[in-house]
C-alpha cells in the first residue's frame, strides 16, 4: 500500500511539473533564466513576510514577487540602468532582508526545506495551493498563448497587432511569480528555475512548434518529478535536488540522441 504522504508528493509534483514545463518554454524563448533565478531569490523575503505576519508564506511569496516584477519594470521603462544590474540589485537585496529577517524571528525556521525543497512533506492545503494557482496559470496561458508566442517572436509585429508589450511582459513576469509561489517547498527557492529552464530546454531539440514544444517540456517535467521522487525514497537524498539531477539527466540524453540524429542526417 502506497503511504498517503507519497500520493501527496505526486500529486504536487505532477501539479507542478505541468504549469513550469509550460511557463518554462517562455524562460528559454526570451531568455528570462536570470529573471528566473532573481525572483526565486526575492521569494525568500516573500517567505519572511508570510512568517512574521502570520500568513501563508506562499501568499507572502506571492506578494513580494508580484512587487519584484512591477518594480523592475518601471525602472526598465526608466532606463535607469541595465536589466541585469537590476535584477542582481534587487535579488539579492531581497534575499539579504529575507535572511536577515528569518534570523530574528523567535520561532525556528527550516531554512533548508525553503532552500532545497521537501516535496514528502507536503501536505493537503499545499496541495489545494498548488492546483488553484497550477488552473489559474494555465488558464492565462490558453487565453493569451498567441499573443505572448508573437510578442516572443517579434515585439515590433506584436505592437503593430496591437498587443500591449509592457502589460503582456508584467503578466508573463506574475505567472512565473505564482509558479514560484506554489513550487518553492517541490523543489527548493534555489532549485526552481532549473524546473523552469531544463524540461523546455530538452523539448525545444524534440518539438517543431511552441505548442508542441509546451506539451513536451510539461510531459518531460512529469518525468522527472516522478523519478526523482523514487529515487529520493529509494537513495535516501534530498527530494528537490534528485528531482533537478533526474531532470538533467534526461535533458543530457535528449541532447546526446538530437546531436546525433543531426549528425547522421
């Protein structure tokens, strides 16, 4: 008989895996791996706040992150300074309050689980957490799927189509936030872009179009969630990071069979 604890996990992790594999084809599209690794940085005082104000840290979380991206642009339409400059201000100044605010709270804080992830420990209400924000998510990218593809493909265009940039940029910028919101206790807030990252990244040499491409790269996540959730019982090692290596793995064995496919071709 299959322990409860365990269904949970997968459930949260298939949860997961769908809505980053497919949020994560953007990441790569638009090059948005820094941003990425920034916002999971900023979660980390959105976990903070949710602690010192006694509410759910994945609300926290929400929080902090939804300010993380409306405040970045603005000060990108403000051309103040270059975009990498700014996401390595703000990020880390983020994660510096956040740690800092984390060591003077009385009460102790598991800051490894927030860190790398504890996918077994998960329990109903994360699970209820994780397949709200998973629909919403997904509901936004069904609805506005062709207009963030073109505006991917060509701003310009886009703008001509008549599709506001900024709005759609701030928009893409809030899904990641709630994806990182429901996925830092999966994988870890230092281990979540590359759940973003490396499924699209393996499904980008398989598919021939972004829906495709989409499709896969959920699918792929899937893979991973699963098998790493085995063989973090089965080994004994930390859930997030098994879940970050079996997804490695598969991209690396994907690029090894697509290079070899171009080369006999």
């Amino acid at each position: 008989m299959i322990e409860p604890f365990i269904i949970r996990a997968i459930i949260a992790g298939v949860g997961i895996a769908i809505i980053a594999g497919a949020i994560g084809c953007f990441v790569v599209w638009r090059k948005m791996a820094y941003f990425g690794d920034s916002l999971a940085h900023s979660a980390l005082l959105g976990v903070a706040l949710g602690l010192v104000m006694g509410i759910s840290t994945n609300l926290g979380t929400i929080i902090i992150c939804s300010i993380f991206a409306t405040v970045l642009i603005w000060l990108q339409q403000k051309k103040i300074l270059a975009t990498d400059t700014l996401l390595g201000i703000l990020a880390h100044s983020a994660l510096s309050v956040g740690m800092v605010t984390l060591s003077l709270l009385e009460q102790s804080v598991d800051l490894h689980s927030y860190l790398f992830g504890d996918i077994l420990a998960v329990n109903s209400a994360e699970i209820y957490f994780i397949l709200f924000g998973g629909f919403f998510v997904l509901i936004f990218l069904y609805f506005n799927w062709s207009s963030f593809v073109l505006m991917t493909i060509d701003e310009k265009l886009a703008k001509a189509e008549g599709i506001n940039i900024v709005f759609y940029q701030l928009l893409i910028m809030l899904l990641m936030t709630i994806v990182v919101a429901v996925s830092f206790k999966i994988v870890g807030l230092l281990l979540i872009t590359s759940l973003l990252i490396i499924p699209a990244a393996a499904a980008r040499q398989l598919a021939k179009s972004p829906e495709k491409m989409a499709i896969i790269s959920s699918l792929l996540a899937v893979l991973s969630v699963a098998i790493g959730i085995y063989g973090s019982l089965y080994l004994d090692t930390p859930s997030g990071p098994s879940i970050v290596v079996t997804s490695t793995i598969i991209f690396i064995v994907i690029s090894i069979f697509s290079f070899l496919a171009k080369k006999n071709n």
